[in-house]
C-alpha cells in the first residue's frame, strides 16, 4: 500500500532560524477569539468583587455572598439560552457535602453553576469540561464574615468561563461543552471533587477538563516582574489512577512525559499560540504548584485528562490575604491588580483549544509502534477515530529530551514508516479533520507481536 510522506506545512512549523513561520488560523476560530472583550471581563471581575465575600460557607443575602454571586453567574448563562438556538442549558447543580472535621464544620449544601453546550452531531458524545471556582476566601480560611473580594482568586477565571460561554453559545460545535463554576475549592476542592464522581459514576465520555485558577495577575511579589506575555499549563506526568500494566508499558516506553494530561498540556500549547498573539503557553510538568491544589485534581484522579491553566506570576500580596494596608503595601484580592488584557488573551487560548477539540474527529484508536524488529526507520498503525471522520492523520515526532513535537508527518492511510530511528525519538498520532482541526495527539503503545 503507498503511503504518503509529507513534512507538514499546513499549521504552526518551527523551522531552523531565519526561516519562515507559517502559521494558519481557522477564520471562524478566529473570529470569536477576537471578540473576547477585555472591556466585559473587567465588568465581571468587578462585580464579581462587589459581592464582598464569596466564602462557600458564607449566609444567604441577595446582595452579598456565595448564593447571591452564583445567581449572578446563572442569570448570565440563562442570558445566553435564546441565542443558542436551544442547545445551551444552564442550572444550578445542588448537593449536599457532609461535614469533615476541617474545613466543612457541618452538613452543607453547595452548588456548581452549569451550562451546557450540547454537541451538533448525535452520535458524538464527547463532553468537554472548562471550569473555574466561584467561592473566595481571606487569611482565615474559616471566617465566612470578612471582605475577601476574590478578584483574581477566581473572579478572573470565572469570569472567563462566563465570555466563553457568551461567545462559543452562539456557534455550533459536534460534541458537548460544559461550562462549569464550581464551589467549595478553597473548603478542599468540594465542588470539582462531586462533579468528577458524578461523571465517573454516569459514565461521562468526559475527553478532557480545562481548570483555570487565577489568569489575571502580571506582577509579582517579592521579585516585581511584570509580565503578561506567558501563561503556565500544569499537568501531570505518571497518572493518578496508573494501573500495573500502565506502569509496566510506561517503564518500557519510557512515556514519563506522555500522559493524556501531558498530550492535551501540548495541544493547548501549539493551539493557542496559532491563535492568541503575544502570548506564550509555558508547560509546567507537575499537577500543581507546591501547598495549593486546584480543581483539575480530583478530575486525575477519577482517570479524567485533566490540566489547570494558571498565571505565570503570582502575587502573595493579593492571593489569600485580608484587605488591608500595612508597611504602605495593599493587600487583598482586589480588582485594581488584575490585568485584563492579560485575562483576555488567556481566555482566548481556551476558546481556541474548546474550538478545535470540539469540531475535530476524536483520537485515531489502537496507535501502535512496530518494536518486533531491529531497524533504522519507525513504523506506525493505527484504526480510524471511533467519532468523526478523519480526513488523513499526522505522525508526530519529537527528540526525547524535548518537551513539544517537532516535526509532522501527514498521511491518509493508516500506517506510515518514517526514516528515523524508534530508539533516538517520541512518536504521536492525531486525527486530521475534514475541517483541518486535529485531534489531541496518541502516544503509541509497542506492538510485540
């Protein structure tokens, strides 16, 4: 059978320096990420902010507190229903978190803002998930009383969920997007741990989930950097849930840097920078930043591909501390040190990464390497993708001490021998679109017999 070799040029390709960097947008994809509005998320964080507190635990007020800053998020995406076309639903998801001794002094009830997208093609059942966490706190993580205006801790991620939904609402996409607002992440990540089980117990076809926590802030304490040109993505290597044959077949692969968490960590790179200009996506190999959690986590740990989109440089200043002034230093989490040009180009990664993975055909299954033989050269095989119809596919490859792949290889059969040994490189698949857009990429597991 004739297989086609062709070094793609198609997309974003890093050549040797002093040569041209061809890079082609999707004008639809485009055309949302441009209407991202610094203007209308400053709005959202500052009213977001004006609720004074947003503590899980704080009482029921209809101007102030967590119950009154959730209608204010449902109202919004109820606001969005009619220009769907039917397919956004939105709700407010109730459940009861019994009380544990820490952070939860009694039975409580919480609530996780949901609106869903639902996918154009019925025999698609993807679920994407992008979320951020609605509750603040202050110093004392307990006082459900004192200021804690949360502005970037996580007004600035929810609202960035509520533009996207404004935006992507409009637009049809094949599977379905599920725009959450989570609560209960400071009392221990209650609202995202409820929501991973209940998509594991319901059997969700959940592909990948999209935490972002804290995207609004450029300057840094203590070291006084102001950046707003980079942005980290956290994944983790080894999964949470590895399985014995998982470890065994990582070990012989030696596939340490290519979970699903660390695949959809690329795909967010080399997406967003296509499309969000003066941005750079930095990819940070751990779950998380030491003595914080986020709620991507317990998604990981159910077996979900999970990343969390952060800020590149943090404020201690402004992250978990009471309003006040001391030393002529401001503290607090208030919305005069959040960068909104910052937060719009980081929401615009999001909407392009949701875009692509949304309208793509799912992952090419059963990729395997030919590992039977000695040899110079690498073959790989792989059957169709179970959801949409894939045009052709890339085999991607990568030097082994190098984080992003580096060459791309487009083929419309499905197995391809390339020139290049299987010992001296890492090797991906991903499904080509008729549309272009790819899936997220598979690292090939070794064929031995």
């Amino acid at each position: 059978m004739k297989k086609i070799l062709i070094l793609i040029t198609y997309f974003t390709i890093h050549l040797t320096i002093g040569q041209t960097q061809i890079i082609h947008r999707n004008a639809e994809i485009q055309q949302m990420v441009s209407e991202i509005s610094a203007e209308s998320l400053e709005g959202y964080v500052r009213d977001l902010a004006a609720f004074r507190t947003r503590h899980t635990l704080s009482k029921n007020d209809p101007k102030e507190g967590i119950l009154a800053s959730q209608k204010y998020v449902l109202d919004h995406f109820k606001s969005f229903e009619a220009a769907s076309g039917g397919r956004l639903t939105s709700e407010l998801d109730i459940f009861t978190i019994p009380a544990d001794g820490r952070r939860i002094p009694s039975d409580s009830q919480l609530g996780n803002v949901m609106a869903t997208l639902k996918g154009t093609d019925p025999n698609d059942d993807r679920i994407f998930i992008i979320s951020a966490h609605i509750d603040s706190r202050a110093l004392d993580i307990m006082n459900t009383e004192i200021d804690a205006p949360g502005a970037n801790d996580d007004g600035s991620g929810v609202a960035a969920i509520i533009e996207l939904t404004k935006i992507m609402s409009k637009k049809a996409f094949q599977a379905t997007i599920v725009f959450v607002v989570v609560s209960g992440e400071e009392q221990g990540l209650k609202g995202a741990e409820y929501l991973a089980k209940k998509a594991k117990s319901e059997n969700w076809n959940l592909v990948a989930m999209l935490n972002n926590d804290m995207i609004g802030n450029s300057n840094s304490s203590q070291t006084n950097i102001n950046d707003n040109t980079r942005v980290r993505i956290f994944s983790e290597g080894v999964p949470a849930v590895e399985t014995e044959q998982m470890t065994a077949i990582r070990r012989y692969t030696n596939a340490e840097n290519d979970s699903k968490s660390r695949q959809l960590a690329r795909f967010i790179k080399e997406t967003g920078e296509r499309y969000v200009d003066q941005l750079e996506v930095k990819l940070v190999y751990r779950n998380d930043r030491f003595l914080r959690g986020g709620d991507h986590t317990p998604f990981a740990k159910e077996g979900f591909t999970a990343i969390r989109v952060c800020e590149m440089n943090e404020n201690y200043y402004h992250q978990h501390e009471n309003v006040r002034v001391e030393d002529g230093i401001q503290y607090g989490d208030l919305p005069e040190f959040v960068d909104f040009e910052y937060m719009r180009k980081i929401t615009g990664i999001n909407l392009a990464s949701l875009a692509v993975l949304a309208t793509a055909p799912s992952e090419p299954q059963s990729v395997g390497i030919d590992v039977r033989k000695l040899s110079n050269t690498s073959t790989l095989r792989w059957d169709a993708p179970k959801t949409g119809k894939a045009k052709g596919y890339y085999v991607l490859m990568r030097e082994t001490d190098s984080s992003m792949w580096e060459k791309k290889f487009y083929t419309e059969e499905n197995t391809l021998t390339i020139p290049y040994s299987k010992d001296n490189f890492f090797f991906g698949v991903q499904a080509v679109g008729q549309n272009g857009h790819e899936s997220m990429a598979v690292f090939p597991q070794p064929i031995t017999r």
